[in-house]
C-alpha cells in the first residue's frame, strides 16, 4: 500500500506540475532563455584557463607532496646553483633536446652537430643555464670489454635547466626562453637533416594538453549538428499534423541552452576550464536528449480527445516521475564524484560542473522544453502543418490536388476514424519494433544465439577486468601529434632502460663511521646505479689506507680534505653540517640513484616506490625517495578508482534504501543486476581496447553508471508492472512503450560521438572509445539481452492471469443474472 500511495503521489505532483506549466507557458519559455543569456555572456567574460597541470591531474593528497616539502626544506633550491640534479625536487624551467641520428648511424661521430646545436643554445641571452645532463640511448657496448666501453649510440639527450629561485621576474624569463629554445630547436632542424631533434620544456605538457580543447571546437560544432539532424529525423512522421521535427530540434538546442548557463555559473564561480570538461556536453546530452524523447513518447501515448493542457499534464505525470528518479541518482552519482573523498582535482571539477549540468538539464526540460510542447500541442490540436505551420485543408480539398501536394500536407489519417486507434503507431520506429522486432527478438529459435551472445559478452568483459591498468602517464591526455608526445615516444625507446634520477635523502644524524651503517646503506641502494658522496668518501679513505672509525677523525677528513678537492668539491651542496661547540655532525644528507629498469619504465618506478618506502619505516636509517615523477604517479591508481566505486555504492545504497518504497522490489533488483552488467562490460572491453584508467575513463565509468539506469530503468519498471499474460507479452509491450525513446537517444548519442575520431588527441580518443562502449552495451542489454532474460526469470504473469479470469467469470455472472430479470431487455455490462 505504501509503493502504490508514494507512486501516486508523484504521479499527482508531476501532473499537478504539467498543469502548470501548459497554463504559462510564456513564463516558463522566457525565464530559461533570459537565464542563459545572462550567464552565457558572464561565461565569455569570466573564461579562464587551468594552468597548474600538477594541480589538475596528480594526486592532490599523497606522500610525494609531503616527500617534496622535506627535501625541498632540507636542500632549497640554492644552494645548489650549478651542480647536476640540483633542481630534482621541483621540475622548474627547463629545456630538453633529443638529437637522434638516422637508421644504422652513431651519434657519437657527429659530435661537431652537437656541439654547434649546444652552443646555439647556449648563446641565447633570456634565462640561466643551470646544468647540462648528458644521456645516451639506443647504446652498444665493444664486445668483450670489461669496462663497458661505448660502441655506438643511437640518441643523446641532453637537459638545460635554468634557475627561476620562486621570482615571479625570473619565471617569466624562463617562460620566454623556453619558447625561444622551441622554435630554435625548430629552426636547428632545418640546418641539421642528418639528425632528428625533439625538444621538450616545461610548459609543453600544458600546451599540448591545452591543445585538445583547441582542436576539438569545430569537431563539437559538428557533433550537435548531427545531434540534430538525427533528432529532427527521429523525430518525423509521414503524418503532417503528428510529426514534431521541430520539436525534437528544440529538445537538442533545450540541452544546449542549459549547458552554455551551467558553463555561465562555473565562471561565476571562479571555475577554470581544462580540457577535461569537453566530455561534459556528451554527457548532458545523453542524460537530457532521453527526457525530451521520453516526454515525446509520452504526449503521443496520451489521447488525441483531450485538450491539449490536459494531454501534457499526462505526459508529464507518465514520464517525469521515472525521469525524476533517473536525474537524482546522476545528481547523486557526480556528487558523491565530487566529494572530499576524490583525490584528483580534474575528476573533482568535472563532477561539480557536470551536478549543475544536471539541474539545469532537469529544469530547462519540464519548463523550456515542457512550454515547447504545449505550443506544439495547441497547434497540433488547431490543425495546424507541423513544419509550414499552416491549416491543413479537408479531404475533400486534397484529393483535387496532385500527389506530391497530397503527401506533403495529408495527415495521413481519415478525420472519420481519428478516435478509433492510435495514429501515433505509425511512427516508422514504432512501427518497426511492433511490427518487426518485437517477434523476432521474442523467438523461440532466436533465445539460445541470444544466450550465447551473452556469455561471449561476459567472457570478454571478465578477461578485460582482470587487465586493468592504471594511466598515470599523463601522455594519455595530451594531443596525439604534439612534440610532447613525439618526445615522449622516442624517450621511452631509446631512454627507458634506466629510471629517472630518484633524490635518497637521509634526514636525520647518522653515524656514518660506523662499521654497521655502512653495511645497511649498502644494502639499501643494492642494485643502484649510485652518485653518492658517502660511496666516494668511503673509496677515497680506501685509496689512501685511511682509517676513519671514529666521529671527529671522519669529519675531519671529511672537511679539510675530501670536500676541498675539485673532483669532490660539488658533494658541499649533499650535506648539512650542523655545529655544537667544535664538534661537527651531518645532520643530514642526500645521493642520488638510478634503477634498471623495461621497457615499461613508470610500471617498474611505481613498484620500486613502492618497496622503498616500507623499507624507510623498517630500517635503522631514516630516509625519504624522491623524485618530481612521484608526484603524478604516487597511488594514482587508487585515486582514479575510488570516485567509481564511491559512486556505484552511492547509487546501490539508494536502490536499496528505495527496494520497498518503489512501485516493485523486483524492478530495483533487476536493475541494479543489468546496471553491474553493463559496467564490467565497459570497465572489461576498453581495457580491451588499450584504454587505461586514467581521469576521462574514471569518468565515463561513472557516466556508465547513470545511463545504464536512465535507459533500462524505464523499461524494466514497466515490464514489471506489466498486466499481460505472459512474460512475452510484457516485454512486448514494454518495448513497444520505452523502446522508440531508447533507440532515438541511444542512436543520438551515438552519432554524436562520431566527430570525436578526427580529433588528434589522446583524451579524445579515450572519450569516444568509452562512450562508444558505454551507448553499445546499453543499447545491446535493452534490446537484446533483457528481453530475453526476462522471458525466462521473475516476476511471474500467472497472478494476472488468474485475474482476468476472476473477472472474466464475474462479468458472465453478473451478464445471467441480468438476462433472467429481464429476458425481453439484455446488457452487457
């Protein structure tokens, strides 16, 4: 009794609410249209891009941060002004050069390239060189040498680092060199044909991931016009007066509107735009297209007698408590995205914009949307052509005219039998599913190759999950053709046997002298490629018989003679000396090391982090890691997940908290088993398909969540409710009833993502593949899955049957007794 009162509440409130509407609609189509004008053009004026690329996409809570602040209090940046890897706590300003030779050619024999290439930079005046890091890569040893001679070399890298000391001054010196070192490298090129160059600075990685939004603008321009056309198709009908072309256009441009106010508000705000957030239109159309066709479908199942105010109260009371319910759980699903318990601030900006996408879509739909009914239902109801918006003639009138006059203006319909079925059954959709479809899918031969399709789906989907992986590499969201990713790709080929230089900081006083701690550091950078100033200390003691195995004599020779050779001079800057009286200790100190590693170079740091850091709370010695690639990778993997699984159990909790309060228990049960279908389908095939789990997918993970809801849910509360006397027969008419929205939206979507392909960028690419998905699986579980399963599970139409039967006997009944009282008049009842 209590499903059934709250039911019938809403129903009420929503009719209530389409009664209002259909009264002023002149209200409820202006104040939307002066609300997007106002913030459309605050969204103009207030446009600011994202330039913290840290910021945006690494962890915003991590150890490495709090590593970073320790080294960087430890060892600032200045007193280290000219030494190698003084800048290796910050990234800073910087400017990078791979110079790679031809196929088969040695790098090293064209060192007066080089050096000509290095002394160009070299003279450039703007910014200060900090040091030179020199690298090489594609190397073959001599064979047989003991020492590791070089052979030959493919690739040389070299890094040019320039000192900014936090000066706002500096930092804009360093930023205009560091254009000046692209477009000379640029320039190099042309002067150099028998070598390749790439260059790499500091600001490139935001560059190019900026870049994507700049590409992608005509392509989004072309997404919503094909949005629209396929609306406006879908939307048709032979029949003149029941077509709404121009009611399926303003229900796509109802979704626009609200997306350029949500847009408004996040400038307001002080929102930054990033590149992420061009998934946001492509979600907001998705959710809101599904409302529009869903209230089409609706006013064409009400009846064509009524006034037309009433015929959009039904509506309304038939489709916005299901959509009501669908827009709340996106409300909830992006909120809880949203919440502190999100570690990556892209993630945590996009759920913000996309909740307020998602009011607006709501209120836009039942006010702007809703008044666009209504002046399409008066005109509907006056008669009037749907496109030429003029009278359309009698009869008799069209049937003196040619063919093609009678086509473009004949309702289709003969005004003698306008009452006695329903004309909206013509729609070419709906005419395909009831006439069609529905026999074929519901086949008995047909079931077992459906049930098969199901387990090849679930077969995939499972191998998928067990391969996930993590995309901490930020390449993901870059412009696929951008120098930052051409220099990433030749990195990774010729540089990625060895790891980025990793900062060991020892933090606090250590005796170094002793037999023991030697032992234990040695053993802490086992299989290090080390530059360390304890190792070459230890090697100078040896060098000259030297025993230091107390603190002051190793101090001593510490002081006054290793450190004040030149060859040493640069370890000054790896200690802190701290003096109490006459007696000197090391506070602390720092070395560097280098790992081997693969070819998969950020898997093999993340698990060298991994293992090091447990060690520091383990050993004696007290010691932090720390290197600026840290920061981007450090537990990225369960940054990107949480705000998934955050979402999917805000959305579970709801659909139980609601398991009895609902209409039918079985309709949330049912749900929530399709919903965790589709979502291991999409999670499964786009690893598949090489899309790792960065921030975009994370996202479409919990936009898989909603749209899965927003299409099935409709049609399984129906199948449920259903009074017919098979599970067939229900699903037929659920189907019949859901199915022509599904399909209209579904395919909208789907069309819509297809300008994304010819978008040069990684982020793009990533979106299309997991939309694709996402729209593929929801449309192959409604259409395809669901009505068989459901055939063959709960809940049972026995109940209903015996019902009509009840009544059936109760109406014969009730037809004897009335013809024994009076045999001379009988009726039916």
């Amino acid at each position: 009794m209590l499903r059934q009162a709250i039911h019938r509440g809403l129903r009420s409130s929503c009719h209530q609410l389409g009664l209002f509407v259909s009264r002023h609609p002149v209200f409820f189509l202006t104040v939307p249209a002066v609300l997007t004008l106002i913030f459309g053009f605050s969204a103009l004026h207030r446009f600011q891009p994202e330039t913290d690329l840290e910021r945006l996409v690494a962890p915003s809570h991590s150890l490495a941060k709090i590593e970073r602040s320790l080294a960087n209090s430890l060892f600032p940046l200045d007193r280290s002004k000219s030494r190698l890897y003084s800048d290796l706590h910050t990234p800073g300003r910087y400017g990078r050069l791979i110079a790679l030779s031809k196929p088969g050619g040695n790098i090293l024999h064209q060192a007066e390239g080089l050096l000509r290439i290095h002394r160009a930079v070299l003279e450039m005046k703007d910014g200060r060189s900090s040091f030179i890091g020199h690298q090489l890569g594609g190397v073959m040893e001599l064979p047989g040498s003991k020492d590791q001679r070089v052979k030959s070399a493919r690739a040389i890298q070299i890094t040019y680092y320039l000192q900014t000391y936090h000066s706002a001054v500096q930092d804009l010196i360093g930023e205009k060199w560091e254009n000046e070192f692209c477009k000379l490298i640029h320039k190099l090129q042309l002067h150099h044909e028998d070598l390749q160059l790439y260059a790499l600075a500091s600001f490139s990685l935001w560059r190019d991931f900026h870049k994507t939004s700049i590409l992608a603008r005509g392509k989004i321009l072309v997404s919503l016009m094909l949005i629209l056309l396929a609306a406006i198709l879908s939307s048709s009908m032979k029949d003149c007066l029941r077509s709404k072309p121009f009611l399926g256009l303003l229900g796509a441009l109802t979704i626009c509107i609200s997306s350029v106010t949500a847009a408004g508000i996040f400038f307001i705000t002080d929102g930054k735009y990033n590149s992420t957030l061009l998934g946001i239109p492509f979600f907001a159309m998705g959710h809101g297209t599904k409302g529009v066709f869903e209230l089409l479908s609706g006013w064409r199942r009400t009846r064509e007698s009524l006034p037309f105010k009433d015929r959009v109260a039904d509506a309304y009371s038939d489709v916005m408590v299901s959509y009501t319910m669908t827009s709340s759980l996106y409300f909830i699903a992006f909120g809880m995205g949203a919440s502190p318990f999100t570690n990556i601030e892209a993630v945590k900006v996009f759920c913000q914009n996309m909740c307020i996408s998602i009011l607006l879509n709501y209120f836009y739909i039942f006010s702007f949307f809703g008044s666009c009914l209504v002046f399409a239902g008066q005109l509907e109801q006056n008669r009037y052509h749907s496109i030429f918006c003029c009278k359309i003639p009698s009869a008799e009138y069209l049937e003196r005219k040619p063919i093609w006059f009678q086509t473009m203006m004949s309702d289709g319909y003969h005004h003698s039998s306008h009452h006695e079925t329903d004309p909206y059954q013509n729609h070419f959709i709906q005419h395909f599913l009831r006439e069609h479809y529905n026999e074929w899918i519901t086949n008995i031969y047909v079931k077992p190759f459906v049930v098969i399709l199901y387990l090849i789906y679930a077969s995939f989907s499972f191998m998928g999950c067990l391969q996930i992986s993590d995309g901490a590499n930020i390449i993901n969201l870059l412009s696929s053709n951008s120098p930052s990713v051409s220099y990433a790709v030749v990195q990774q080929k010729y540089f990625s046997n060895y790891s980025p230089v990793i900062g060991f900081y020892i933090y606090e006083p250590l005796e170094y002298w002793n037999g023991t701690v030697q032992d234990d550091l040695k053993k802490l950078t086992e299989g290090f490629n080390t530059l360390s100033w304890i190792q070459q200390y230890y090697q100078y003691l040896k060098a000259g018989n030297i025993s230091a195995t107390n603190k002051s004599y190793f101090h001593s020779i510490l002081q006054s003679s290793f450190l004040r050779k030149p060859e040493f001079q640069h370890f000054k800057n790896d200690i802190i000396f701290s003096k109490a009286g006459n007696v000197n200790s090391i506070i602390a100190s720092r070395m560097y090391l280098v790992a081997r590693t693969s070819e998969k170079t950020q898997r093999d740091v993340i698990e060298l982090l991994e293992k090091l850091r447990p060690l520091s709370l383990k050993q004696s010695i007290k010691f932090i890691v720390f290197n600026p690639t840290f920061v981007f990778m450090d537990q990225y993997s369960l940054s990107v997940t949480m705000p998934v699984l955050i979402s999917s159990f805000g959305i579970l909790l709801v659909l139980l908290l609601t398991f009895f309060l609902v209409i039918h228990p079985l309709g949330n049960f049912w749900l929530i088993l399709t919903v965790t279908s589709i979502e291991l389908g999409v999670l499964g095939l786009m690893t598949l398909w090489n899309v790792d789990m960065d921030c975009i997918s994370t996202l479409c993970l919990i936009y898989t969540l909603n749209f899965s809801i927003d299409h099935c849910a409709p049609l399984l509360y129906t199948f449920v409710l259903a009074t017919e006397h098979t599970r067939t027969q229900c699903i037929k008419s659920s189907l019949q009833e859901h199915g022509t929205a599904i399909l209209q939206n579904v395919t909208s979507f789907l069309i819509g993502l297809v300008p994304l392909l010819f978008v040069p960028s990684n982020l793009t690419f990533t979106l299309f593949k997991c939309l694709l998905l996402t729209g593929s699986c929801t449309l192959l579980h409604c259409f395809v899955i669901l009505p068989v399963f459901l055939t063959f599970f709960p809940p049972s139409k026995k109940h209903h049957k015996k019902k009509k039967r009840a009544k059936r006997k109760e109406r014969e009944e009730i037809e004897c007794i009335e013809v024994q009282e009076n045999p001379d008049h009988v009726t039916a009842v």
